[in-house]
C-alpha cells in the first residue's frame, strides 16, 4: 500500500458514515426547514416586510443591537444590514443610538411599533403548531431539548427562546 492510499484508509475510518437513520432525521428537517421557510416568507410578506427585515426585527427580540452582530448572526454582508436597517427605519421599527459602553457602534433598538409587528408575524406563524400539536407536552419538551442538545454539541451554547428568528439566510442581497 502506497502512502496516498494510506492516507485515504486512514481518512475512510475517521469519517462517520451516516446510517439510514441519521439519513431520514436529516430528511425530515430539511422538510421542516422547507415549510418554515416558505411560512415565514408568506408572513413576513403579508406585513410588507422582507423576510430578512422580519429577522432582524426577530432578533431585536433580545434586544439592542450592533449592526456588525446582526449580520454575524444573519451570516450576511454589513453593508447589507445596513440597507435593511435604513428601510426599517424609515418604516418607523427601528433606531440607531449610540452604544453607552463605546459612542462609535451603533445599536439597533426596535421601537414599539417594531416590537409589535414582530410579535405579530411570530404569533400568526401555524407552521410550527400544526406538527406539534401532534405531540403531548412530554414529547414537545424532549424534542426541545434534544434539539438544545444538538445545537450545544454544534455552536457552544443552546439558542434561548428568541434565538431563532427564521430560516438561516444566505449572505446575498435581500431586503
């Protein structure tokens, strides 16, 4: 055995293969991602909002923040959140103000009117509540919590209530 073929042996026994099972629960969320995408698409547009301008109002949710984070967390382009941010404030959702700790950043704060028209796209999305509605309370939370467990094993941390505010975008134009 030659050393090229070594290496891929050796790279063939550290690679997991994905059994059948693994295979359909990633199956199955993909499908769920698909309906939640479309969902939250169709909501935010029957606000007249874009769904990238509906997750950042999402993640305002946890409250004020810099710019720079929102696009770390949208996995987006600044300048692109900055486009979205301008529209949203000129629609009256958001503020700038200057960041107490350091006058150079500027956070986003949702306003009232920003507050509420999140709320209001999260309480009409049904996607969620019809597939889980098939579940008792028990199997809800340990859903939830194998889904945490997931997510920790993933990024570090487990994503608090508001964590989530919609389908992952790309980090292409959209707003």
């Amino acid at each position: 055995m030659d050393q090229q073929q070594e290496e891929q042996a050796m790279t063939a026994e550290r690679t997991p293969v994905a059994d059948p099972i693994t295979l359909e629960v990633v199956d199955l969320m993909a499908r769920l991602v698909g309906l939640f995408h479309r969902e939250y698409e169709e909501a935010a547009a029957a606000r007249s909002l874009t769904g990238a301008q509906a997750k950042v109002l999402a993640l305002l949710r946890r409250g004020p923040m810099p710019m720079r984070h929102i696009a770390q967390t949208l996995s987006c382009e600044p300048s692109n959140i900055t486009g979205i941010v301008d529209r949203l404030e000129g629609r009256g959702f958001v503020t700038r103000e200057s960041d107490p700790q350091d006058r150079r950043v500027k956070l986003v704060v949702a306003t009232e009117a920003g507050r509420s028209a999140s709320t209001e796209l999260r309480e009409s999305l049904n996607f969620a509540r019809e597939p889980l509605a098939a579940l008792d309370g028990d199997e809800r939370a340990q859903l939830r919590d194998l889904l945490r467990r997931m997510l920790d094993s993933t990024s570090g941390t487990a994503p608090g209530p508001a964590s989530a505010p919609g389908p992952a975008s790309p980090g292409g134009r959209a707003g």
